[in-house]
C-alpha cells in the first residue's frame, strides 16, 4: 500500500486513495476529501501551466505533521494528503486530502483544516504560466 | 560549511539555488542572513520564512553548527 503521505510528480487514482484510506479501519462512517484542481484563469489572466517547486525534506516532514495533529485534533481514524510537484496543464489534479472518522462532522473540519494549513506551513510553491509571462503566485484564499 | 538553499520567488531574484558559507565557530543565523543580505540586496524583502535543518525558526540570533543547513523561502503558495 502506498504512503499515506506523498509529493509526486505523477498523478495520483482519488479511489485509490480513498480505497486505502478505507482499508485502515472498518470504523469509518465518513469519509471527506478535497481535491485541488488547476485552473485556466487566475487574477484576470488566462493560465496555460502552474509550475511548482518544494523544498521536498521539510515539505514532506510538514505534511507528516500535519497528518498526524489532523488525526489527534479531529480524532480520525486515518487520513492521507498527496501533493503533485511538477508542471501541470489547466484541470489537472494538484492536491488530495483525504479525512475519515466515524462520523461526517470530524471528516469535513478535518479536510478543510489540513488544506488551510497546508497552503501555511508547507513550503510550495507555485508559478503560472500565462501569455504576458510567468509569476509566481501570492496565497489565494 | 553551511550550506544555503533559495526556492522559488527567491532562487529567481539570487538567481541560484545553492550556496556554500564557510562556518566558523560562534556563527548564528543572523551572520548568514546578513551575508545574504549583503551578497543578494533585495532578495531578503520576499523572504517569509527561514528554516533551519528543515525546521522553521524565528530568532535570528540562534547559533550554527557546522554542516547546517538553512532556507530562505518566500510565502508559499501549494494546494
């Protein structure tokens, strides 16, 4: 089975994701997930890429962390988090967060909180590709 | 040595993305933070976060030991 936590450059299966996810606990009663897509406008400007860079170690290690205070703080029963690295064309997948507990509730603060923090304190970053140039991109909301 | 990693926004305004500071005894981060300021003008006012050995810090005025390695990293923007 693989990691529940990874930066890849290949694009990841969302049922096999959560196929694992189910797999580590006949528990779960919900199971919510955030899927982070790439879109082809952004700031007023056609996007054609997104380029993005990690500092791979410390981003992985963030990404731990922040499974394992996500499971203690929502008290799930699993959860995973894949994040692309690499250059993507407009509707390709980027992010996967998957949160499952016993119950619906857990699950949904659970995702929304690991998305809101991922875009805090893992360092990635992204570039856009667009027809007046490239820009590397300030948060978004 | 000391080894320096630039990533993103910042590696583009230093226009590398490694280097090498001699270590000597008693350096602290402020010595390196300095030395960057001073070698890249400008490329010190996106930086956001340094890291060091992969952990975020704040204080600057920590201490180094040989063969540690820090980051300089604009706000980061992944998701």
């Amino acid at each position: 089975m693989s990691e529940p936590v990874r930066i890849q450059e290949q694009d990841f299966s969302q049922d096999a994701e959560i196929a694992a996810l189910k797999a580590s606990s006949k528990r779960m009663g919900g199971i919510a997930t955030f899927l982070g897509c790439a879109r082809d406008f952004s700031e007023g400007r056609d996007v054609s890429q997104i380029s993005f860079e990690a500092y791979g170690s410390m981003a992985l290690a963030e990404m731990r962390k922040l499974r394992e205070e996500a499971i203690s703080k929502f008290d799930l029963l699993d959860a995973r988090i894949v994040h692309r690295v690499t250059t993507v064309q407009a509707g390709d997948n980027i992010v996967f967060i998957a949160a499952g507990a016993a119950h619906r509730a857990a699950a949904f603060d659970a995702c929304r909180w690991i998305i809101d923090e991922l875009k805090q304190r893992v360092p990635i970053w992204k570039k856009e590709v667009t027809p007046e140039g490239e820009a590397w991109v300030t948060q978004h909301p | 040595m000391i080894k320096v990693l630039f990533f993103g926004p910042v590696a583009d305004r230093v226009e590398t993305r490694v280097m090498d500071i001699d270590y000597t005894d008693g350096m602290t981060l402020h010595d390196v933070t300095h030395k960057v300021g001073m070698l890249y003008p400008g490329a010190l006012s996106i930086v956001s976060f340094i890291a060091v050995n992969q952990e975020q810090v704040h204080d600057k005025q920590i201490g180094l030991n040989d063969n540690d390695e820090i980051a300089f990293m604009a706000k980061f923007s992944g998701g």
